[in-house]
C-alpha cells in the first residue's frame, strides 16, 4: 500500500515538467497505482484489517482523484 501510495504523487510530480504527451503517460502510471491501491485498501478490508467506514472514506477519495486526473489527462490529449 505504501509504495503504491508514494507512487501516485511522485509520477505527477515527475510528469508534470514534461511535454504533455510525456505527462499524459506519467498519469496514466499514476492512475494505474491507485487502482493498485484501491485494490489493496479492499484486500485489507476482506481480511478485516480495515473497517468498513474507513474503506469507503478511502475509496471515494481515490476514485474522485481517478476522475479528475481523467478529466484533467483528456484536456493534455486535445492539445
């Protein structure tokens, strides 16, 4: 979880001094680690190491970032 968590911060960071071709593919790592991570908080729920109210907290605040990095990735491709 932890390293998937790191990851989706650090590729937009990196992206984001590219062309926007190039940071389009950085989201699109960035994207794939939090569906990583929402699989991950999900395990963990499974096997009880997370309520059921932290899950869905956890999960609304990725899936509402996974939208909004859609929205923002398909503004770089009109370009």
């Amino acid at each position: 979880m932890d390293r998937s968590a790191i990851s989706i911060p650090s590729n937009i960071a990196e992206g984001s001094s590219r062309t926007n071709k190039s940071f389009s593919h950085f989201l699109d790592i960035s994207l794939g680690s939090s569906f990583e991570l929402q699989t991950q908080i999900l395990l963990a729920n499974h096997r009880k190491y997370l309520s059921v109210e932290k899950t869905e907290i956890f999960e609304t605040k990725i899936e509402e970032f996974q939208k909004a990095t859609m929205v923002f990735q398909n503004t770089l491709n009109r370009d």
